[in-house]
C-alpha cells in the first residue's frame, strides 16, 4: 500500500495550478485557477495575485477557503485521476518579513521575482502581493493507488 501522506506532499509539489474556492459577500463560492507554491510541517500553499481581484477581496472579509490540485496531464476520460483537496484560511502577506515566503514562490516561478521582490513589496512599488493559505484538511483522490476507496484523508502536518 502507497503512503498516502507521502503522495499528496508529491502531488501538491509537483502540481502547477490550485483551483481556489472563496466566499463572496452573499456566502456563494467563487472559483478561480492560481499558480501556486507549498511547503509542508507546517502545511502552507501561496499564491500571488492583485488585492482588487475578487478571491483577494474575498479573503479579507472572509478566510476560508476550500481547494483542489490535479497531479496527473489530461489525456483521456479513461485515465486513472490522482490529485488533492484542500480547505483552510487564506490571508494577504505583510509586504515586510516574509522572506521565506517570497523565497519559495519565487523560486518555484522565477519570472515572478520581480513582481514581488521585497524591496518592492515594500515600498508598495507592485502591483502584486503573496497569500498564504493555512492548511486545515487534506484529503487524497488517488484511483491507482486506492482504486477501490480513491478518497484517503490525510493528516495536516504542522
């Protein structure tokens, strides 16, 4: 048996894109696709995005957040899906002390470094600014692995 913890931190590191679900003012989900990077104990996805954008605006009034990452390439109907969900809080960074933080996201997406660079971030000369969601819940969908329960839960680490 496949070590469940052990593929979703592959499938979240080898993933490209989260489709990030906020809440808008009236309580209906909103959806949209974000670049990402992660990091584990404790579990924590980021992504950069522009406060005026809608999931942005929503994750001020409210940080809850649910989410999903595919791992595999779209070939056809019939391939075997493996991939992960999430729910958690999400928040806008501080534009100071997050070095860590920008260090792997950037390092993840490089043409992305200069959009929040931290002299940037702080002199507010950008545009842009880093999220960080706190992972509350995993749950693994692995039909190779687990084809006859493909949903495993998987313990947050942190």
């Amino acid at each position: 048996m496949a070590d469940a913890r052990k593929l979703l931190e592959d499938y979240v590191s080898s993933g490209k894109v989260i489709q990030l679900a906020t809440l808008d003012a009236t309580g209906a989900p909103v959806v949209c696709n974000l670049w990402f990077a992660s990091a584990f104990g404790p579990d924590r996805i980021w992504f950069m995005s522009r406060p005026n954008r809608e999931h942005c605006a929503n994750l001020r009034a409210d940080p809850r957040v649910a989410g999903a990452i595919l791992a595999i390439e779209l070939e056809g109907i019939e391939q075997d899906v493996r991939g992960v969900t999430f729910v958690g809080a999400g928040r806008e960074l501080p534009t100071v002390g997050i070095d860590e933080q920008i260090a792997a996201y950037a390092g993840r997406w490089p043409e992305a470094a200069d959009a929040i660079a931290p002299e940037a971030l702080a002199a507010e000369a950008t545009p842009h600014r880093l999220y960080e969601i706190t992972v509350e819940k995993w749950v693994l969908f692995d039909e190779l692995f687990y084809p006859d329960q493909p949903k495993q839960p998987v313990r947050v680490s942190g």
